[in-house]
C-alpha cells in the first residue's frame, strides 16, 4: 500500500507560519520542524546534528535563512543544510588548540536532516526515512 512509505499525519499548508519554526507531530509525536520562506519549505527533523538538541527549541533568522540551535549555538544555512558558524569559537579561541582528534579552523562537516515530501492539494506528505522521492 503506497500510503505506508509517508508519515500518516500530513502537515497543512495553509497552517504554516511564514518565516518561522512550525513544530508539527506527523506520527503520534514524531515532531518535525517545517519552515517555510516564500514559495520554499523546508521539513527538517527535530535533532541537531551536532549533539541531539531539539531544533525546535531555536531560533529561524529569515533575513540570514539560518536556524540555530539553542544547544550550543551552532548555526546551519539553510541554502546548503550545512552547518555555517558556531558564535562559540571566538569566546573559546584561547581554550581551541589542536589535539589528535581537533582541528582548529577545520569546519565541521555536520549536515541538518531533511525530510522528503509531496504536496497533494493543501497538504505535504511526509516520506518515511528510506522513502526518499
Ligand atoms: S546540539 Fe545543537 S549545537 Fe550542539
């Protein structure tokens, strides 16, 4: 049956606020967030890349289109889904020296988690991971 490869619970369109983080259940409390700037949307699971946190708990800039994650800080262009900056480095700079396992300077390769979908009328479903389209 085609309906199992997306979440059951489909996100209204029309429901979602413009420049802002949009935290929506798509299966009994499998929150994602979807961000939706102009004609984009963007679905993106609830956990940083970096350690866990809950991005929903962030903050979404639409005039820089980054999310940062109230965790740490790190903030992730949502252009590439690449992790952008961590404000940290400059307070931390004199504490940043290499080890075996550390490099400053080098950018960490942390990549923010999209999920696929397909708009049917005023609703986006949601692919299951491994359902990508
Ligand atoms: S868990 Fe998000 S910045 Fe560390």
């Amino acid at each position: 049956m085609i309906e199992q490869i997306f979440y059951p619970q489909p996100i209204q369109l029309s429901r979602l606020k413009s420049g802002v983080i949009n935290i929506i259940d798509i299966d009994r409390e499998v929150y994602v967030i979807a961000i939706k700037l102009g004609d984009k949307l963007e679905i993106i699971e609830d956990i940083c890349p970096h350690m866990g946190g809950l991005l929903s708990q962030g903050k979404y800039c639409p005039k820089t289109n980054t999310l940062q994650c109230s965790w740490h800080g790190y903030i992730f262009d949502l252009e590439t889904h690449l992790f952008k900056e961590n404000p940290n480095e400059e307070i931390w700079e004199k504490l940043r020296y290499p080890t075996k396992h550390f490099t400053p300077g080098k950018t960490p390769k942390y990549k923010l988690s999209l999920l696929a979908y397909e708009i049917r009328g005023d609703e986006a479903y949601v692919y299951r991971k491994g359902n990508l389209s």
